[in-house]
C-alpha cells in the first residue's frame, strides 16, 4: 500500500510540475501571441500594414480622417499632428506629416504607440509606412518632420459592421526610451 502512495504521490507532483511550467510558458507566449492576433484581426484599434494601395475604382463613399497626437510626461518634446483632416477615397495612399521638436537640452529617443478609432477601423487602416516602426531620437531644439503613409482598404465597403463607418481618428502616442 505504501508503494502504491508513493507511487500515486509522484504522479500528483508530476502533473502539477507539468502544469506549472505549462502556466509559465504561457504566460510568456501571451504577449507576442495576442499582439499578433491585433496585428492579423485589426482588434483593438491596431492598424494592419500594406507594402501598396490597390487603388480606386471611384465609386467608394469618402471617409474622413483625424489627427491626434500625444506625448507622455517623462518625454519634453512637442509632438503636432498635420492641422487639417483629410478626406480620403479608399484604395488611395495619402501621406501626411507629424512634428516633433526636442526642448531639452540633450539628445533624447522617443517611441511612438498608435491606433485608430473607432476600434473597428484597425482592420482597414493600412499603413505603408510610419516613423511609428521605428525609434526617433531628436537632438536638442532640433524640429523634424515624420511621414505617415496609408490608405483606407476598399473592403470597408463589403464589412457590415463598417458600413456606417464615415471617420477614422488616427492617433500616436510619444514615450521616452532610454539609450544606454
């Protein structure tokens, strides 16, 4: 009887053993795997990336797009978004540009976050390209200017739940990296 407990002791202590590490491994996973199912649904407002837009047939409804542009408290630059809003016709890459300027007294490095709203447009905001892929570090009182390339997908028009969709607010968000 005692070697049966044992027995049954060991297997207890190696199913938990195996769910802990499982735990943990997904705990890691979890991160890159849900940034990757934004990145492929368009969930949460992450826009999706194109190497080209397809183009207009002409017959698409217009959709207006908004600027937004923040920054974070640890970072002491002025970031702008372009003033006007644009109205654009799916299908067709437009470019417009951000600024930032540095007012510290050293060379700082910056990382933008973005979305766009309502949610539900991440899917057909496409970017081609953004200063948002990459690290921006700006020297001191320099003011420099950052392009952002995108189209509206054409498939706006064959999603129901984007039918009465007639804004997008694209949005970035500036926070301080350290460099060492």
């Amino acid at each position: 009887m005692f070697v049966w407990l044992i027995n049954k002791n060991n297997r207890l202590l190696f199913y938990i053993t195996i769910l802990v590490f499982t735990m943990i491994g997904l705990a890691f996973a979890s991160v890159p795997l849900y940034d990757l199912f934004c990145r492929v649904t368009g969930y949460g407002g992450t826009t999706q990336k194109s190497k080209l837009a397809p183009g207009s047939n002409g017959k698409y409804r217009n959709i207006q797009i908004r600027f937004d542009a923040n920054i974070s408290n640890e970072l002491n630059w002025q970031f702008l978004a372009p003033q006007k809003e644009l109205i654009v016709q799916p299908g067709i890459q437009e470019i417009v540009y951000y600024t930032a300027k540095n007012l510290s007294d050293k060379p700082t490095t910056g990382s933008a976050a973005y979305n766009v709203s309502p949610p539900k447009a991440g899917s057909v905001f496409m970017k081609v390209d953004c200063f948002c892929f990459v690290e921006q570090t700006i020297q001191p009182g320099e003011e420099i200017k950052m392009p952002v390339s995108f189209y509206v997908d054409p498939s706006i028009e064959d999603d129901k739940n984007l039918q009465n969709l007639s804004e997008i607010t694209l949005s970035y968000t500036f926070f301080k990296i350290d460099v060492k």
